[in-house]
C-alpha cells in the first residue's frame, strides 16, 4: 500500500513552515518505494488529489497551541474536528480539504505530528533553534509511524 509524508507550511513565516523543512530532511533519505514524499507548501484543495489517492497519510504541520516551541505530537484524526483548533496560518485550509474528502468518501487513515511555534515570523526563510532541533526527532516519528503500519518493514 502506498503511503504519503505530506509536509504542510509556509517557509516565508519562519517557523510555520516546519512542516515544510522536515520534508526538505526526509527527502536526504532513501525510502522504501511505498512511501512517498511531498511538499504540500500552505495547503488548499489541490491536495484534494492526494487524500483521494492514498489511503494513509503522515501529515507535519506548525501549531500555535500554548506549548513550549518545538513539542512534538501525534494525534490521529478521523474527522476535521479532530485536528488541532491551533493550526498555523493555513488551518482553515486544511480543515476543508480533510472535510471535503470526507464528503467525498476518501478519507485516509492520517497520522498527524504536530510541531509546537511560539508565532508566525513574516519574511523569515529560516527556522528558531527550537524548531530546527526537533527536526531529527519528526524523521524519527515518521519512521515509528512507518513501522507501526506494518507496511514498510524496510524503514532504516
């Protein structure tokens, strides 16, 4: 079964854009050939495609939640709802696109790791340290996630 990494976030905000860099980290690596790995930039509809496609999916996106920058966490969805009320700036957009595939009776099977910000940094290309710290322990969360599907007993 083919499963997708999807990073979510803005590099031009600084630390919105974790989702983002963690994918830009992921890429380095080899992958078994199930496991694909996309840049999903701010999100929108035309990720519509990719949750119609797959059938799981690990999501990384930047939430503002009151938690110190850089704490880790993975919930797992089953409904709009279910994602953090506190998603960075695209939160709107996401939450519609997992609500239309929904309606369209493609909802995946989402793993969702969510990365802690203080705030959204306009005109920033880089991450705070505590973000770009975290990012070997988000590859080391896609891999558990990875061998907890029992999918990919490939992962290194």
């Amino acid at each position: 079964m083919k499963i997708l990494v999807l990073g979510i976030g803005n590099v031009l905000m600084g630390d919105e854009g974790a989702g983002v860099h963690a994918i830009r980290e992921l890429e380095k690596q080899t992958w078994p050939e199930n496991v694909h790995i996309l840049d999903g930039g701010t999100g929108g509809f035309h990720l519509l495609e990719y949750l119609q496609h797959y059938k799981k999916i690990i999501m990384i996106d930047a939430t503002m939640d009151g938690q110190p920058p850089g704490t880790l966490r993975l919930i797992k969805p089953r409904f709009s709802s279910d994602f953090p009320k506190a998603l960075s700036a695209h939160d709107i957009g996401l939450k519609d696109l997992v609500e239309s595939a929904a309606i369209l009776n493609h909802m995946p099977d989402v793993h969702l790791i969510t990365v802690s910000i203080e705030t959204v940094q306009p005109m920033r290309l880089d991450l705070s340290p505590e973000i770009q710290n975290v990012l070997p322990e988000i590859t080391k969360s896609v891999k558990d996630i990875l061998l907890s599907l029992d999918e990919t007993s490939s992962v290194a």
